[in-house]
C-alpha cells in the first residue's frame, strides 16, 4: 500500500512517503539522511501523548536516539515566543548543522520546525512527519515554513524544503471528526482545482475516506500530494502557479479574519467555504456552468462538511467588511486582489481580473441565508 511520489526540485528534491504504519519504520527511513545517530523532534503535546512512543521505537530500532521538545498544541504555538524556546532547545541539544530536525505534528508544528530548521546555524536539514490530514496533504509538502505576527498569519518565514515528508496514514486515526474533515476541505480542493476525475472519485468514494478505508486514504492523500508536488516543481516561491493551491483561501482569509482564527472556523472548513464562494463567483462571471457550484455544494454537504456562511456559529460583518478583509491578504499585488477562479470542476486559473461588485454580490447573497 505504500506510495512514494518525488517532489522534483534539482538539489532540493525529496521523496513523500504515504501509507500505513510509516512511524514503525522512520528510523530506517531517517537513517540514510544522518551523519550520527541522533535527531531533535520538535512536537506539540497531543501528538506527544498519542504517538510520540511509537516514533521513539521506530528510530529505536534504526539506532537511532531521539531528544524531544513538546509544545502546547493550537495556532497560538506559531508565535515569536515559542519560535525562540524551540530555537534555544535546539542549541542547548547541540544540533549542528549535518544534524536532521524532525517536525512531528500537524501544520503549526511542522510550519514552527521548518522555520527554526530554516534558521538555526543559518539552515539545518529536518524531515516533515505529518500527523494530520491537512498537514499530510498540504503543509508537509512545498516547503513553506514559518510563523504568525501580530498583523496576520504566516507573515514570518522562509521557503525550506525537507528532506524527506513520512505520511503515516495510520496515525490519522486519532484525529477527531471536525479536524479530519477540515483537511478534507483541502484535499476536495486538489479536485476542484486541476483533476475533474479525482473530484468524481470523492464523489463516489470520500465517505469511505472519512470512515476509514485506508486504502481510500492512501489514494486521498497520494493523489492530493502529487498534484501539489507538480505545481511546487513548476513554482517553488510563487511566482505563478503555485497560487493555484490558494483556490477557495481568498474566501478563507476573510473569514478567518473575521471569525478572529477561532474554532468557530477551522482552516480547511473556511476553504472548504472558499471553494464553494468561488465556484458561485466563476459561475456569475460565466465562467463555469451553474451546475459546478451546486456540485460542489453537494459533496461538501454530503461529507456532512460546512459548505454555507450560515454554517459558521456566531455573527459575521457585512459583504463589505468581508472584502476589506480579504484587500488585507498577504497575497494581495499592488493593492488588487487576487482569485482563483474556475473555468470548470478542475479547471482553476489564478486571475486579478475580478470586479469588486461581483465579489460582493456573491457575499451579499451569501450572507442574506445566514
Ligand atoms: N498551502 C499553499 C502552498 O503551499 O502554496
């Protein structure tokens, strides 16, 4: 069941690993990237509890020893603060620089490692083990590390890619309901994004991904990554079509922004929102058939998924409001802001070309169900 697809960056390049019981086997994995057998593992404390024994066993039987830092789990962890408190444990371990640093979590923690990996003796090696569904699919892959300010998310950081990415999917097990589906909202977007064929097949087949099935799981997250390993190969920074990946995140920040980046909304739920509000939008613009939109309501829907403003708790600002929030973005070029739009279920192109009225009636419309 195991599946490796090669992300292919020259120098840079690494292997994604995916398939069941991958923790058993991380120190054989590991070992060929080492120079002595020693590695730190940067962690955050749920995952501690839950696997952290499982990973010590599996470079155990490689040789391999491990130190660990556990941090507190949550989005308040991609801080300067505890940026600093890894960085610091790092040195106090003597990791230098032949040494390999493990992020061992989900995307805060693996964004956190890579960006203390990405600095520490002005750049150490480190291997991504993705414990979430969101992670596996996404923050794992590509190389994007860093951590929040004050203003916004992710506004800290640098572009470092690992070494090698082991997505244990037995360990997404232990995920609850709520987080598995809000990866799930990314891992719909690669369909929606640029393969038609693999959105029918979680049509047909993603209550079976949810539920367990793993080797439905394995395919979701292999497919998943190789579309994203594509376009990393073709755009590594983000000059072009890397943004592709941001379908539904334009959406996504506003609201997050405006729901204050609470657990009234998860981050793959907004995008998976974002994905809905864009398709309406490609839609009015005719630029896809209005049946896309209800399609992809539908799964969404079906996944028993949030799919409708009305489905996020609490109060939201007005269409208004909401676009000014979204003018915030970091990805926002000389002031205009950019969508990726849809000519058709996996037919996504990135377009500053959108009026702010049509972005606003979509909203306004949005928000007259809440
Ligand atoms: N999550 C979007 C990217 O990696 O580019």
């Amino acid at each position: 069941m195991l599946q490796t697809v090669h992300v292919e960056l020259g120098e840079r390049s690494y292997d994604v690993e995916i398939g069941p019981d991958l923790l058993k086997q991380s120190g054989a994995r590991i070992a060929p990237l080492l120079h002595r057998p020693k590695v730190a593992v940067l962690t955050d404390e749920n995952v501690a509890d839950l696997h952290l024994d499982a990973l010590r066993d599996g470079l155990a039987a490689a040789g391999i020893q491990m130190s660990s830092l556990a941090l507190p789990a949550g989005e308040a962890t991609k801080s300067w603060p505890h940026f600093e408190r890894a960085v610091e444990w790092l040195l106090a371990e003597k990791i230098e620089r032949r040494d390999v640093v493990v992020a061992f979590g989900g995307g805060v923690i693996g964004d956190l490692a890579g960006f203390a990996a990405a600095t520490l003796r002005r750049g150490v090696r480190f291997v991504q083990i993705p414990t979430s569904l969101l992670a596996q699919v996404d923050s794992s892959v590509g190389g994007k590390t860093g951590i929040n300010a004050p203003q916004g998310k992710n506004l800290i950081g640098a572009f470092h890619q690992p070494s090698l990415v082991l997505a244990d999917t037995s360990v997404l097990g232990t995920m609850t309901q709520r987080d598995f589906l809000s990866g799930y909202g990314e891992v719909v977007k690669y369909g929606l994004l640029g393969d038609a064929a693999f959105f029918e097949w979680l049509e047909a087949t993603g209550t079976d991904v949810f539920g367990g099935d793993m080797a439905a799981r394995v395919r979701a997250v292999t497919r998943s990554v190789q579309m994203k390993a594509d376009i990393v190969a073709r755009d590594e920074t983000e000059q072009g079509d890397r943004a592709l990946l941001n379908l539904g995140h334009t959406f996504c920040h506003a609201l997050e922004a405006a729901t204050g980046y609470s657990d009234r909304l998860l981050h793959g739920e907004g995008v998976a929102i974002g994905c809905a509000l864009a398709f309406e939008l490609s839609s009015r613009l005719g630029l896809c058939s209005q049946e896309d939109p209800s399609r992809v309501r539908a799964h969404l829907r079906t996944m028993g998924m949030k799919t409708d403003l009305a489905d996020i708790p609490g109060d939201l600002p007005g269409a208004e409001a909401l676009v000014d929030l979204m003018a915030q973005d970091k990805k926002v070029i000389d002031g205009q802001l950019r969508f990726i739009l849809a000519r058709g279920i996996g037919q996504a192109f990135v377009t500053s070309d959108v009026p702010r009225e049509a972005v606003l009636s979509v909203l306004e419309d949005a928000l007259a169900t809440v």
